[in-house]
C-alpha cells in the first residue's frame, strides 16, 4: 500500500524462532510486540480498500494526537549534573569495554534452565547458578559491598539500596539469570562458541547475551557506576534476578514474590521493569512499546475413553477417532478474534494511525475512525485476524501441540488424548476459555454418547449410561489469567515514557539521524516473571530499551549476540530511569 518499512533498521534481522512447547511459560523477549507487526506486513497484505465504507472522520482526530498523548522527555533536574557527568562517561569507548566485558564475562556462565526440574537442592543442575553469583560478586564489588543482598531460594537474589527517604515507595528493576539450553548439534553453526562471550568490536557473543543478561549486566553496571559516583538515593531501589523464567519461574520468581511480599508488602513499589518489547519503526515513525499486558494461558487436556477390544471387530469409531474429530472441530471453529478499544493492542494501533507518517491513509482512517465507530472498528478487526500474527494480538489462540493415543495395531485404544495451547485474550478469561472447549465439544460428546467431566466438574449425569467418556482437564495445572493492564495516566507510565524518550535523545543514532520516537503501549503475547509480580504494584513495564538490529540473530537461537552500543544505551536507560524516578515524589 505506498509504504516502506526502514530497511536500514529491519531488513538485516532475520526472523526469530518461535519458541517449542517445552518452554510454554517462556517468553519470546524482546520486540514481540514490534517484531509481530513488522513481520506480518499486514498493511501490505491488505489490498481490499475499496470495499471498506468511506469512513467520515471528525476533523479534528486527524489533527490531534490526543488519542495517544505523549509525555515531554524527561532528564533529571535536582541529579542534573550527575547526570551530566554520567552522559559523558557512557560516550567513552573505555566505559563501552567495561560493560562490553562484564556482559562476556556473564555470559561465559552457562546458566541454562530446563523443563521439569526438581526444585532446588534436589537437581544439580541448579549449581552453575552459582557460578554465576560468584562472578557478579567479583565484578560488581560496590554493589555487593554496598547493597543489602538477599538470596532466596539459593539463587534468587534480591539487591536492596536503602533510599534516605522511607515514605517513598521503591522501584523494582528485574531480570532472570538464565537462559535457553543451546542443543549441542547447533554448536558448530555458531559463529563464535555460545558461550565464549566474545566480543568481535561489535558484538557481545553467546547464549544470554540479549536474553536476558543483557539487562541483567545493564542494571548492575548502572548500580556500580551510580554507587562510584557517590549517588545516594532518597527514593529505595529494589532489584529482583530470577532463575528459571525459560521454564516455569515458579523456583525463582515465584519465591522472588514470597519475599518482596513479606520484605516490602502488596502495591508496595512505585514500578516494576522488567523485560520486554523494545521499539522499532513502523511505517515511517519510530515508536518504542513498553507492553502494559501480557495473555493469559492455559493448555487443554482432551482425554476421550471408550471400550477397549480385539480390532478385528471394532467398532464405528474408536477413542482416537473420536479425538480427532474433536480437534478438527477446534480448528474448524476457531476462537473468535474480535479488536476491542479496552485493550494494549487497540492503543499500539491508535498511536501508529496517529503518528506513522508511511502508513496509507486509507487504513490510518479506518484506525482513527475506529474510536467511536464500532462499524470501523469491526472492519480493521477483520481485517487484522486475516493474519495470524495479528490475530495473536488480537485473541485467545489455540495450538493442538500435543498427541498420544492406541498402544498396539490389535487392540482398541481405550483412551486417547491431545493438549490444546491456548494463550488468553486480555479481554476474556481462563473461564470463558474452558467454557470454549466445553461448548465445542459437547454436542460431539452427545452424538458419540460419551459422559462429560470438564476441569474438575460432572457436565453431563453421570448415572446415565454412556458408551464412553471426554475428561477436560487443565493439563499442567499451568493456568494463568490475563495480566491486569498497566494504567497509562499514570505518574509512573509518564516518568517511564518521559525517560525512554530522553534516552533516545541522548543516544548517537538520535544524534546522527534525529528521529523522533514516539511511545505506544503495547502487549505481550508471551509471558515474563512479571506474571508472579501483580500484586506488588499496579504500574508493570516489560521493556527492554533495545532495537531489532541490537541483536545479531534474535533470541532462543543460534548466533545470539548483542551489540556492544546497545548495551550502553540499556545502561543510559536504567541510569536515567532511577535518577528521574529519585526525583519524582508524586510516583
Ligand atoms: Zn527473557
């Protein structure tokens, strides 16, 4: 449709791998939000714009932007000169080699997390953990020296940095320490080895190097430049390094929860960051999304039970026969995908139709009409969920990811079952997804004459005889709602907003091209350790303050590494996050 898409800033990244169902909690950090819409191209794909209805817009939505108001860059006042000095410490090429080697450095440690780990103490795979703690001690010795350190569930470490005043509520910064095993066969396809920590000028090299220990080695570096300069805070700074987000999380942020609770109370810090979207350029405008929701989850055991027998007397339909005619039945139907105006998605699309300067008019139309025309808003839905990229931000999803049924050629099976993933739309709710599945199961359990058991409760009476039976069960006990949606007239999302926009000016690309940025909230279709975090405090962030060509290859993949520049800007972000937060009593 007439646009282009920087090819400068998108065209040498390659695609990301999806991450496998073995790490169903994990997140696919960093960019999802930005990467999704980049990939899918939809305004492209998009070529029936004359059969949408012409559209009137009030004038004055075009020439307003007050659909997606922008907070002013934010520096620090009262901390001006420290930040000055700051500034002009993180252009030296000897502080870039500083952080360039404490990332090498902690990336050397292969902290990879597995599914189905025993808890801690019990698998000793969790050693290497320590490894780890032993060399950001060495590395970071004020923040260690300085810090009241606390370890929780031996690898869980809490930093806490006592502000001068109480009554302020603390910021917590978080990360995880681990990362995705890299599949022995793929070492060779590593340029430089996983775990090497190389750094080629350019690039920081290995497993880690952009998820997560990117952030991880920003923040601390941050800490120990702060603590060196003599910065002493009023405000307290809270930071959370989990172990297991690749896997469940519950061994490391779980008990990270448990401990910030009981140390600091419910809704007791003024913000949470944690990873994240970053910010990308989308139709001509450069937006940065730090996500205000994530999706919710829940996977679906489908377990069909029928007589068992010789097969040479079978009958019409066997369990797995049945079972398959459920899970075309799912994909048959799937869940319905519909935009609503409450959601992150709906305010990423409104901020691009406001400020995108590439994006067609018809479609930018169509995105402005959409606020208060609910005909507008049903067509840039359909046109949105014709891409499944889309339709994931869109809806609840469904992936039959997993089978298993019959034992032997001879025998009938007499029980079959498949897992149906699904990630939870933030308007709907693990309810309404359960009470999905048992809606478009029940009449194929009627006419197959099977008794129905549905997480936990009797559906149909279970003293009527039936040929067999559906059980529906949550499959892993993993369910999980929808994130609450961060508020975004907020002190907090204005301050958050306010610093992302002063780091951006202040970096050399801002220097070099003057590109404005612009800030949309977004969402995450994954989920982050933020997932145990909702109820120490309203205002989440997952944000990472990094572009798509920050990274060499994406994440989860091989040739993971992170260039050396952007890692200067995290350290800009997080430093210029905790001096204006420091300075901001209304948070
Ligand atoms: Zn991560």
């Amino acid at each position: 449709m007439g646009t282009t898409v920087n090819p400068v800033i998108f065209d040498q990244s390659p695609p990301r791998k999806a991450f496998s169902w073995k790490s169903r909690f994990s997140v696919l950090c960093g960019w999802i939000t930005a990467y999704l819409l980049i990939r899918t191209g939809w305004i492209y794909s998009y070529d029936d714009w004359n059969a949408l209805p012409n559209f009137k817009l009030k004038a004055d939505v075009l020439v307003t932007k007050d659909l997606c108001t922008q907070a002013p860059p934010l520096t620090p006042h009262t901390h001006a000169e420290l930040y000055k000095n700051l500034s002009g410490l993180y252009e030296s090429a000897a502080f870039k080699l500083t952080a360039v080697q404490a990332l090498g450095g902690a990336v050397q440690v292969p902290t990879e997390s597995y599914d189905g780990m025993a808890p801690v103490g019990q698998d000793a795979r969790w050693e290497v953990f320590g490894k780890l703690h032993e060399y950001l001690l060495a590395e970071f010795p004020l923040v260690h020296s300085s810090l009241k350190v606390t370890k929780v569930n031996t690898y869980g470490i809490v930093y806490h940095w006592q502000g001068t005043d109480k009554s302020l509520k603390p910021i917590l910064l978080a990360a995880h320490q681990d990362v995705v095993p890299v599949d022995p066969l793929t070492v060779k396809d590593w340029v430089h080895p996983p775990y090497s920590g190389y750094y080629d000028g350019t690039y920081v090299w290995g497993r880690g190097s952009v998820d997560d220990k990117a952030s991880l080695v920003a923040i601390l570096v941050a800490l120990e430049t702060l603590l060196a300069s003599g910065f002493v805070p009023e405000r307290s700074i809270v930071v959370a390094f989990g172990f297991d987000e690749e896997s469940s999380g519950t061994e490391g942020a779980g008990r990270l929860f448990d401990e910030l609770v009981s140390q600091y109370g419910k809704d007791s810090f003024a913000f949470l960051v944690d990873e994240g979207a970053g910010f990308g350029e989308f139709y001509g405008g450069l937006f940065a999304i730090p996500a205000i929701g994530e999706k919710g989850y829940l996977d679906v055991k489908v377990e069909v039970s029928s007589p068992g027998g010789h097969s040479s007397v079978p009958p019409r339909h066997t369990s797995i026969g049945i079972l398959a005619s459920m899970l075309v039945k799912y994909e048959s139907e799937p869940y319905p995908a519909v935009l609503n105006r409450a959601t992150p998605f709906y305010q990423t699309l409104t901020c691009i139709g406001a400020y995108a300067q590439d994006i067609s008019e018809d479609l930018r139309k169509l995105i402005l009409a959409s606020i208060d025309s609910d005909v507008a808003l049903t067509e840039l839905s359909n046109i949105l969920v014709q891409d499944p990229l889309t339709e994931a931000q869109v809806g609840t999803t469904q992936a039959i990811d997993l089978i298993n049924g019959g034992v032997k050629t001879n025998a009938l099976p007499e029980s079959a079952w498949a897992i149906i993933n699904h990630r939870i739309a933030v308007d709907s709710s693990v309810k309404a997804t359960m009470e999905r599945s048992i809606d478009l199961l029940l009449p194929l359990a009627s006419k197959f004459n099977l008794s129905v058991t549905a997480f936990g409760e009797n559906i149909t009476d279970a003293s009527v005889p039936s040929y067999g039976s559906l059980t529906l069960t949550d499959a892993f006990d993993g369910q999980l709602e929808p994130a609450p949606i961060t508020p975004t007239d907020s002190a907090s999302y204005r301050l958050l907003s306010g610093t992302i926009l002063a780091t951006h000016k202040a970096s050399s690309a801002y220097k070099n091209l003057g590109r404005e940025m612009v800030i949309a909230p977004g969402m995450m279709t994954g989920n982050t350790d933020t997932k145990f975090y909702w109820d120490i405090t309203r205002n989440i962030y997952r944000y990472g303050h990094s572009d798509a060509t920050a990274a060499y290859a994406g994440i989860h993949t091989i040739n993971e590494a992170y260039k050396a520049s952007a890692l200067v800007e995290q350290v800009r972000f997080f430093t210029t996050l905790i001096l204006n937060a420091d300075e901001a009593p209304e948070l």
